[in-house]
C-alpha cells in the first residue's frame, strides 16, 4: 500500500514522525509552491535558505533509497499550493494513503484538513514529536491555570527534560532561573568570534537565480546569504556557538552594540524551526558544555530555558488559543508602519541597526526585536496587523506559531496580557542603558522635549497616558504611572503635544 508522505519546507528532520514510517514502496512529497512563498512577502533569504535546504534534504532521501518527488518552483505553472501538489503527485502514482506530520501555522493545516475530500483518500496527520511538549501536554497544563506564565511551564519542562535537574527533582544551582545575570551591558571593545558562514554549493547558487526572478521584489540581498542549508552545516553552526560564544551569551544576552548584528547569540532559530537541528540534541551540547566547565551555569540555563522555555510555550499558546488570537488588537493599535520599517532610513539609530541588519541578513537578535522595533510598535500604536505581517516577512525563522506570540502578545500585548504580565514598554533610557546606539545617534537620550529629544521618551509617557483605562490597574506598572502622574499638569501637557507631533510626523523620524 504506498504512502504518500508529504514534507513541508519546515519538517526537513530525518526523524520526522511521518518518515520514521516510510518504506521503500512510498513516494515522498516535497513542493516549492507560490501559495508557500507569497502569503506574506518572505525576506529572499528566507525563500534561498528553506529551498535550498529543500532540496539538500531531498537529495539525502533519494541517497537513501526513497522516491523523492520534488516539484522546483515554477516547474507546473498547474501547481500552486501544497494542496495543487499532493493532487498532481496522487494522480500519477498509486498512492492509498496520505501521511503528514502536524503542520506549524494554521492557515496550512486548515489546507491539509481538505485533502481527504480533495483526493478522496484517507489522510493521517501525526504528531510532530520534534518539540518537547505535544500541544495536547500544554493544554493540560494550560487548563487548571488563571495565568498561563512561562516561568511554571519552563519548571515543567525542565523536570520532564531532565536538563540541568539535581536531586529530588530540584533544579541544579538551587534556583530555575539566572535571568538576572542575563542581563549586562556589553563592552564595545569585547573580542567577538563572528558565526560561521557557509559557502553557496552548486544548488543554493540555482536557487539563488531563481529567487532573484521570481522574488526580485522581496526585501533582502540575494548574493549576501550566509548560511547553513543541510543539517550537517547547521550542527558545525551551532557546535562553534557552544564553543566560542555560548560562555559570553550568558552575560550579554540582552546587549547591543553598533555594527555588530550577531554579538554572542546562537543564530540558530532559522535551522531549529525547519528542522536542521533537533532542540534535544541542542540542550544535550549546552548541557555537557556546562558539565566539563566550559560554560557557567547562567549561560547553559540562559540557553535551554530559551529554547524549552520560551519556544515551546509560545508553540503551545499559538495552537491553544488560535484562530482567535490572530485577531486581537487589545490597545486598539492602528497606524501604518512608516516606510522605514522597509528601508531603515531613519534618524533613529537603535531603529537604523536594527532594521538594516534584519534586511541585510534576516536576523535581528531577541532585544532588537522585543524592545527596539517591537517597543517602537508598542509605544507608536503601530496596526498590530502590519506589525505581524511584518515580522512573518523579514525573518528567515519567522512561521506564524512563533512570530504570532511573540509579536502580538509579547511585543505589542495586543492579547491584553495573555502571554506577558505587563506591557514591554521602554523609553530611550533602557535602550541606552543596554546599548551603544544613543551615544551615536541624532537624538539626545535624557531629553523628552524639544526637536532633538529622543522619539521614544514622550512616545512612552504618552502610551501610559493614552492607554491609561486598559492599562493603569496593572500592579506591575504603578510605579510607571505614579512618576507619570507626579509629572504635574503643564509637564503632562506639554509631553501628550510632543508625542502628538511625533505620531504625526512618524515618517520623518
Ligand atoms: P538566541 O538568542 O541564540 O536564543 C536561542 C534560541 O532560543 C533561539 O534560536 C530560539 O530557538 C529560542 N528562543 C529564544 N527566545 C525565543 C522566543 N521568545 N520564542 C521562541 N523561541 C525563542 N523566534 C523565531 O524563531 N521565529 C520568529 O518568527 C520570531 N519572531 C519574534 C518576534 C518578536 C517580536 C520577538 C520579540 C521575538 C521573536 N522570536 C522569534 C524570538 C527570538 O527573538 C528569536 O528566536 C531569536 O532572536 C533567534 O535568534 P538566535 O537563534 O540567535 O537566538
Ligand atoms: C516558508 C515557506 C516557503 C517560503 N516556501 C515553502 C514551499 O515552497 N514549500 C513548503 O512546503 N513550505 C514552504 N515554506 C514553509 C511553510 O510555509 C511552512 O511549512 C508552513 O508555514 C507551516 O509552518
Ligand atoms: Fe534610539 Fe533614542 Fe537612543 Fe536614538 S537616543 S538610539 S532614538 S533610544
């Protein structure tokens, strides 16, 4: 009875649940296909990187004995989704049964779900064990819960893990979590070991050709992609992370410095959500590296609370509360994105770093993202919608299950507190204080009013006021609020007209 197993662009994992059950006899499906490519518009390195590494993958298959369709974009000009592939390929082979693993964005399952009707064949969705916890483990947790807080979730995962667990089911180091030591300022003159870069191979240069004609309109450079596109490049990617970065990641997780896009991170998330690399395999590394000495506790906890904290508790939330979530708009946040999310030209240097390098190579770290851009979004009332499409588009690890929560709930608490207990709301004080960008930029930090003040002070203050009958019960912003009331009418007054004139003029910043 041949199968046919159908792989998506983000399940290139040898051990995928659905090929863990494939035999000779089965056709397996990969398909570049435009409905994939375009529902937002992808950064060129994030089509290069998941085509490439679509390909490799295949060819890894074929090496192993299975029968790889492989439908090149633009080959069928018939073929159109992932749906339009799965119907030709079961027309011309006799397949009795589709096979697919648990898909990552719900716009796409909801594809899937159709296919019974669409081939009139049976159609077996399996779980996708690649993440620690299955979606039907966190609605459990998830439902005796008032608050769905990551911090009990991460304890969780840790003793259901193992990882860095002492006696007694406690953790080792007597404490969960180092966040605090997390969180240093960087030295601008701190030696850094850049990640590794790969050369194009003879299948990412054809993909490279075929992005620039058929995506020349998408943001990013084609020629500059640097990265891995198999797993064996992506694990010598992340080992050299381990090796010469992870020990300083611990401190300067949360630092920026001018020109230097990368500083100690893993830049790992664009292999991990495709499935290069397996998150076990990832802790294991960091768990033995802290084991051998080579790493201190702050940076391996730093690390795996990250990546079975953070990224699965985003995934269990995405698929627990959509399709609803998409749909939340909680500050009732509505302006158009200015042009330089597009382009980076602004004044604004902290915005200027943080968009140039995400549209040089399709990465920003989690701060440029959370309280650079995302703050910006925040504080601006920029459209929740433009904000997410944005954000899907530009980042090569960006799918809808992890960009969604993090953008919407965390960066613009569009959830109204589902995610995050307070809004990450920031003015200029906090970037300057994580970063040399104030030092260089047009705007003066310490001031709030006048033509060179920094955009992001009166739009902080003015966020509170604003937003002070959703907001102002919050236990976890009355200090905020208290410095802003103690301001005096005439101060208030003066900073709610500066902010005015900046959301006016937010194209010019
Ligand atoms: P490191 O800093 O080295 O961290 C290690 C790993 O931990 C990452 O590779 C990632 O797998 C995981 N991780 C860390 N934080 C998170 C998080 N909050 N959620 C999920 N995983 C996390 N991450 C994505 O993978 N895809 C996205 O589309 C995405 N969109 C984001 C949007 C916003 C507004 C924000 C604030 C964060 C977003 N993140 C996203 C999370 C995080 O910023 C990236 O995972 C991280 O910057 C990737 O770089 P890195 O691999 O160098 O990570
Ligand atoms: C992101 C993406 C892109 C750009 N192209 C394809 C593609 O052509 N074929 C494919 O199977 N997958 C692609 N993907 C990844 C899918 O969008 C991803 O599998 C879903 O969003 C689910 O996470
Ligand atoms: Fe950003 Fe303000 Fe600092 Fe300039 S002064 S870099 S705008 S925070």
């Amino acid at each position: 009875m041949p199968k046919l197993i159908v792989i998506l662009g983000d399940q290139l994992s040898p051990a995928l649940a659905s090929l863990r059950q494939a035999t000779p006899d089965d056709i397996i499906l990969l398909a570049e296909v435009k409905t994939e490519a375009s529902y937002v518009k992808h950064h060129k390195h994030k089509i290069i990187f998941l085509f490439s590494a679509m390909r490799h993958f295949a060819e890894v298959l074929r090496q192993q004995g299975f029968t790889v369709q492989y439908l090149e974009y633009g080959q069928d000009p018939a073929i159109q989704s992932i749906s339009d592939a799965v119907q030709a390929t079961v027309r011309q082979f006799p397949i009795q049964q589709i096979v697919v693993t648990e898909c990552g964005e719900y716009r796409l399952q909801q594809e899937l779900l159709q296919l019974q009707a669409r081939c009139q064949l049976p159609v077996t969705i399996m779980e996708d064990d690649r993440f620690v916890c299955s979606l039907s483990m966190f609605a459990q947790w998830a439902s005796d819960r008032q608050q769905l807080r990551m911090e009990y979730f991460y304890r969780l995962m840790r003793r259901h893990t193992g990882l860095l667990m002492g006696a007694n089911q406690q953790p080792v180091g007597g404490q969960w979590n180092f966040d605090k030591e997390n969180r240093k300022a960087c030295p601008p003159n701190i030696e850094q070991i850049p990640p590794l870069q790969f050369a194009h191979s003879e299948v990412t240069k054809a993909v490279i050709t075929l992005v620039n004609n058929y995506f020349a309109d998408h943001p990013g450079t084609a020629e500059n992609f640097q990265y891995a596109v198999t797993g064996k490049e992506a694990r010598k990617a992340f080992l050299h992370f381990v090796e010469q970065q992870l020990a300083k990641f611990g401190d300067y997780q949360d630092a920026m410095l001018l020109n230097q896009p990368f500083l100690f991170h893993s830049i790992c998330s664009m292999y991990l959500n495709a499935g290069l690399l397996d998150v076990r395999w990832m802790c294991q590394k960091v768990e033995q590296a802290y084991k051998e000495g080579r790493v201190s506790l702050n940076a391996a906890e730093g690390f795996i609370r990250q990546v079975i904290g953070w990224r699965e508790y985003v995934r269990g939330l995405y698929w627990l509360k959509m399709p609803e979530y998409v749909e939340n708009n909680f500050l009732d946040a509505h302006r158009p994105l200015p042009s330089y999310f597009w382009h980076a030209k602004t004044k604004m240097r902290c915005m200027q770093q943080a968009i140039s390098q995400t549209l040089e190579f399709s990465y920003a770290h989690h701060i440029q993202r959370l309280m650079v851009t995302g703050n910006f979004a925040l504080l601006a009332g920029l459209s929740v919608q433009e904000t997410t499409d944005w954000y899907l588009a530009i980042y090569c690890d960006a799918y809808e299950w992890v960009e969604l929560p993090n953008t919407l709930g965390m960066a613009l608490f569009a959830d109204g507190g589902v995610l995050a207990s307070k809004p990450y709301a920031a003015s200029g004080a906090y970037i300057n204080r994580m970063s040399n960008y104030c030092k260089n930029c047009h705007y003066q930090v310490k001031d709030t009013l006048g033509d060179k003040a920094c955009p992001f002070n009166a739009l902080y203050w003015d966020f509170l006021d604003r937003n002070n009958d959703k907001l102002g019960h919050n236990a976890r912003l009355q200090l905020a609020y208290k410095n802003w009331f103690a301001k005096g009418i005439e101060q208030q007054q003066a900073i709610r007209d500066k902010a005015q004139a900046l959301l006016i003029h937010l194209e010019q910043l």
